[in-house]
C-alpha cells in the first residue's frame, strides 16, 4: 500500500506533510514495494511526482531523472537536445555541492523553455515533475546550495515509455520502429522489432493491436495502423532478402546447456528465438507437422497465409534453433525423459481443445456437429492438400462471439455455405472479437443473432436439424466487466440448420503430465507456474502461454515467451529468477492507473487504411485479404506519430 504524503498529477494536489503516516489514506492501494523487500520511496513521471517517504532523496531523483530524459532524447530540436543537458548539468551541480543560487532561476527559465517549444512528448512532459517540485519544496534547493556540500544518493529504475509500449504486452518500442520507418530505415525497423519481436510479419497480420487502443493520435484523428506498418516493414525486408536469397546469420553456441521446448506455437517460438540468440542448444518439439501452433491452424490463410509463419520460423532455423516435428509428448518421448536429456524443458502448449456448451444433445456428438478448433485444424491442415471434405449441409451456425467464431463463420462462407450465422448472447458491443473482423464478417454476409443463447441441439436419425436457442437481456456487469446475459423465460425458438460449430473458448491438453512428472494444474485446466520466475513445482519444468494463461492472445503468449526466457537464462546461470525489470515496471506504472494528460497538437490527418480486395472476389478463396502498405503510403502513415515518449522513474530504498 502506497500512502502519498506529497504529491501532485496534473491539478490534483496531495499534501498530506503535516499528517502522521499511519493517519494518511492509501493512495495507490494496488502499488506493492518494487520487489520484495525493496520498498518504493517515491515515484517522478510525466505529469507529476509522489512522495512515500519522507527520506527520499529530492534533489537527487530530480537530477537522476533529468539525466535520464537527456539519455533519451533523440536529438531532434534544441529545446530538448540542449536544454536537457543545461537543466541536467545544472542539477548535477547542486547534486555534488556545486551550485548557486542563481542556477535556480536558469533551471525554471529553461524547463519552460523546454516543455513548451520541444518538438515531441518527451520534451513537452520532461520538465512537469520538476517545475512542480521546485514549487512545492523550494527549500530543497536552497538547503542544498547555501550548505555546499553532496546531497543524499538514492537508488533509481527509469524507463522511457509510451502509452503504446505499456498497453503492448511485449512492451514493444513503438515509436521508435515507427520513426525508422519514417527515415526509410527499413533494417534498423525491423531490428527494433526484433529485440522484443521476433515474429513480425504474423504480429503484422493477426496481433488484436491493444497499442492501437491507448494511441493518443485518437484524440485528434485516427491511431496509427501500427500492427500494418509492422507488416510492411516484414515485408519489405523479407522481400528483399528472399530475392537475393540472404539468410539470418546463424548465431553460435557460447554453452553446454541444453533447452527443450514443448510446442511451435508463438510462446515457445519467442522463448527459443531469444535463448538461442543467449547462445544456448535450443530444440523445439512439435507435435503438428508444421510450425505456428494455433497460428497456424487456428488461424485462416486469408488472415495469416501460412506461407508468412515458415518464412519467420524458416529465419529461425537458420539461426540455429532445432526444430523437430510428428513429435508428441507421452507418445514418442515421455518429458521425464526429455528432462534427462536436457538442462531445461519449456512447456508451451495451446489450447487445441474446445470447451462445451452444455446444452442438450451435446454429448450425443451428432453428425453436423463439429467444435470450432477441430473445424479451423482440419480445414487449415487439410484445404491447402486438397483433401479437406465439408461436412454436408446448407444452413450452417456458429456459436460464439469471440475471433475464432469469426474465423469459422467465415471460412464457412468461403466454402460455399448457402447460409451462414452467428448466436451470440451478448450485444455486438460486448462481442470479444477484433471489430475490424467482425465488421468485415458483416460485409462478407455472415447473419448475427445477437442476444440469443443456444439451449438444445435438434437432432434426427443422428444428424443435426436445428438449434433451440432462447432471447436473451443484458443485466449488471459481470467479473469480465460485461452485462451479464439474463434469459427471457418463455421466448424460446427454433434456429434450422443442419450444422452447428460451437467456438466458446479453447482448453489445453496436459495429457503429457502423469505420475512421472507431477506438474500442478489448474481447476481450469491450466498449469500452475511461479509469475516471477514462470517455474512449475518441478525444478527445470517452465511453462508459458495458453496453457498457463489459459486461451490469450497471440502477442500476450510471446509476452510469456519473452519473460520465460529471461527467467530460463537466469535459472541456467545459476542467478535468482524474477521477471525483467521493464516488465516489473510497466505492472506498476499499470497499478497506479494514472490519468492521462489531453494532447496538445493539431490533427486532421487520417490513417491511412490498407486496401482490402472486394467482398466478391475474397470469399470465393482463401488468399489473404488486404494488400500491404506501399511505401510512400507506410511512411505517410508513420509521420503521424507523435512520439508520445515520457519517463517514469521509481526511486527505491535499495
């Protein structure tokens, strides 16, 4: 618990200097020591300052802090470049015993001067903490001057951020691939990409972009297309290099130490990816013959061609990351055994399964019915081979609300259903799935009934007939933070059809644990793992992605990925496990809930949108949708952003 006794964020004043601390209310209920152990003295951002501590080291964090600004500022225009480095320079002074009481009045001349001409958000919000603490605890400042001597040092975690880079769950730095697009510097894009990213061209297609969401260029036009300008900048080098047939540099083994991953779904693709690039042997087990789990199967070819998973996992091999395919834990080797084998075993599943309904003549599993994952695995495995078989009929539903939902029911279009709809018993404002798919759903034809729940498959002479579905109404919000659908005694009807896919969620099969190898599970079906170190209770045994998160996103699975990695590197050196510092940070910055400052620029210049081939001639196949960015249009559309860089900085007891 976080109590305030000075503070300020945007106009909201918290003094609270005259009260006793066991007296002062908790400001941040939800803001816990740094780390354990470590607790967290105060904290200087973009819009404002906290104190929690009376014993914080003021003078210090604020040069600790300009310092940081200057480390990070890109050098555009002179307020910033030069005016940090004066504002910094002057700081450390009277950080050191050095300064004059003139220095003060050149500090607040040029904050202004710096937050009110600087081209970007990073010089615009640099010098608010600092213009606000100069004000309120002036004496700070003159103490240390007239005493002429260092004043306390204290311990610092800064990171520059954005409201994109916190909202991503990889944490990805947005701005920064978006400015080199910008400057036409393609490589260096990608190469930003890829610290954090190393799936780029799948991201570019299917990521549910929660950057999108929080970017600020809303609040004066449209967002910027970030996940289409990471596709283009993919693109356009794999392009490029396939033409001249360059391949990624292999990468050598600097250690003995060997990792086995359990599936080449998007979680354990990252994990291996980043530990072969640490100089680990890194091998994937998959059980699929191909790579991309989920990716991959679950995803439709006119969304995700298959071809862009084997050419990122291709660069990957290249690599030197091991891939081996047809291989199923359990079957061909049991993971007792592979433990043996190996320093480190990564289990990566996804939630290939589909959950129940539970309505009547479910278990009965008549002809016509099909779960939705089985549906998406035998038409992606299948279709491209030419040996997939619809299942026969005309009216065809599906029951969901979420993107699988809208993968099904549009791949049913393609294959030439007559008829083709969607029961969900929410509103299409509740609706899970991404509103680009929804939307291009309802251009495609797709039927929505939308407050309807499915009670009770019809059934004849094993085959399905219809679906007895009843009128649904929104009550209070439920844990999901949705109106819970309440059912409206007496409107039930009948739906025809002769086939009904239910696509409600997935589920992960953990099969491959038994008596050998006594993994803890989930009442939920999911594997128990420490969320510091991403260990299960066996030691060695890590596990990320679906099946501990349970069905998430494709980017919060690399997020898993990228966090059991570090934490595999650190297991394998012998170091205590935790999560990264910027993931520690960016939980805490998130647990503060801090509002966020208007922007103060001026708009009217849309988004550029990627052209998408006419409904007509994209339903009769299944190639992909929307052509990419070229590239005045990538950079047009780069341009818009407003590097909406800040600093946030925790200053801690240790």
């Amino acid at each position: 618990m976080a109590k305030v006794i000075l503070g300020t964020w945007l106009d909201k004043l918290i003094n609270n200097r005259r009260k006793e601390k066991q007296s002062i209310e908790d400001t941040f209920p939800h803001l816990q020591n740094f780390e354990s152990g470590n607790p967290i003295k105060a904290f200087v951002g973009w819009d404002g300052f906290f104190l929690f501590d009376d014993n914080a080291p003021v003078i210090d964090m604020m040069r600790a802090y300009v310092e940081k600004v200057q480390e990070e500022s890109c050098g555009y225009c002179t307020p910033c470049r030069v005016g940090t480095k004066i504002v910094a320079d002057k700081l450390r002074d009277i950080a050191n015993g050095l300064g004059r009481i003139e220095d003060m009045a050149t500090i607040r001349r040029l904050a202004y001067v710096i937050r009110d001409s600087s081209m970007c958000e990073l010089g615009h919000t640099s010098m608010n903490a600092l213009l606000k603490i100069m004000e309120l605890m002036p004496e700070k400042f003159q103490k240390a001057i007239e005493e002429r001597r260092p004043v306390q040092r204290g311990a610092y975690h800064a990171i520059a951020t954005a409201p994109c880079i916190e909202e991503c769950p990889a944490h990805l730095d947005i701005p920064s691939y978006i400015d080199a697009i910008r400057g036409g510097n393609y490589y260096e894009s990608l190469a930003i990409i890829a610290r954090r990213n190393p799936l780029a061209g799948i991201c570019g297609r299917v990521c549910v972009r929660p950057c999108e969401f929080v970017c600020r260029r809303s609040e004066l036009d449209d967002p910027i297309s970030i996940k289409y300008l990471k596709r283009f900048v993919n693109d356009q080098i794999l392009s490029y290099a396939a033409a001249r047939s360059k391949q990624a540099e292999a990468v050598p083994v600097i250690s003995n130490k060997k990792v086995a991953v359990i599936g080449a779904g998007p979680c354990g693709l990252t994990a291996a990816f980043y530990l072969k690039q640490k100089g680990y042997q890194v091998e994937v087990f998959e059980e699929l013959a191909e790579p991309g789990g989920m990716s991959a199967i679950g995803i439709p070819d006119y969304r995700l061609p298959r071809e862009v998973i084997r050419a990122e996992v291709r660069r990957m091999a290249e690599t030197g990351v091991v891939f081996k395919y047809g291989v199923r834990i359990g079957r061909d080797i049991t993971l007792k055994d592979l433990r043996s084998q190996n320093d480190v075993v990564l289990a990566a599943l996804g939630a290939h399964g589909s959950k129940n309904i539970g309505m009547d003549g479910e278990e009965e599993a008549p002809d016509g019915y099909i779960p939705g994952v089985k549906f998406l695995r035998d038409l992606n495995t299948l279709h491209h081979l030419g040996k997939f078989e619809p299942p026969e009929g005309n009216d065809l539903v599906v029951i969901g609300g979420g993107n699988v939902a809208m993968d099904c029911a549009r791949s049913a279009k393609r294959l030439g259903y007559p008829k083709v709809s969607v029961v969900y018993r929410r509103t299409k404002k509740e609706m899970p799935a991404d509103a680009e798919e929804i939307h291009d759903a309802e251009q495609e034809g797709i039927e929505f009934n939308f407050l309807t729940h499915p009670k009770a498959l019809e059934i004849k002479n094993g085959k399905v007939t219809g679906l007895t579905c009843v009128r649904m109404e929104l009550g209070k919000p439920d844990a999901s933070g949705r109106r819970r659908p309440i059912e409206i005694k007496g409107s039930e009807f009948l739906l025809k059809c002769d086939i009904v896919i239910p696509a409600i969620g997935q589920v992960t099969d953990l099969s491959l644990f038994n008596e050998d190898s006594p993994v803890e599970t989930t009442k939920w079906g999911t594997i128990v793992a420490d969320e510091e170190s991403m260990m299960t209770c066996v030691d060695g045994v890590f596990a990320g992605g679906d099946c501990v998160s349970g069905p998430k996103a494709l980017i919060d699975a690399m997020s898993q990925g990228l966090h059991v990695a570090h934490c595999i590197d650190q297991y394998l050196n012998g170091e205590k496990m935790n999560m990264p510092e910027n993931e520690r940070m960016f939980r805490l910055i998130k647990a503060m809930d801090l509002q966020q400052s208007p922007v103060n620029r001026v708009g009217k210049k849309s988004r550029y949108n990627l052209e998408a081939r006419p409904v007509e001639e994209r339903i009769a196949d299944f190639k992909e949708i929307e052509c990419g960015y070229k590239p005045k249009e990538a950079i047009r559309e780069a341009e818009r952003c407003l590097r909406c860089y800040r600093i946030a900085m925790f200053v801690t007891e240790k």
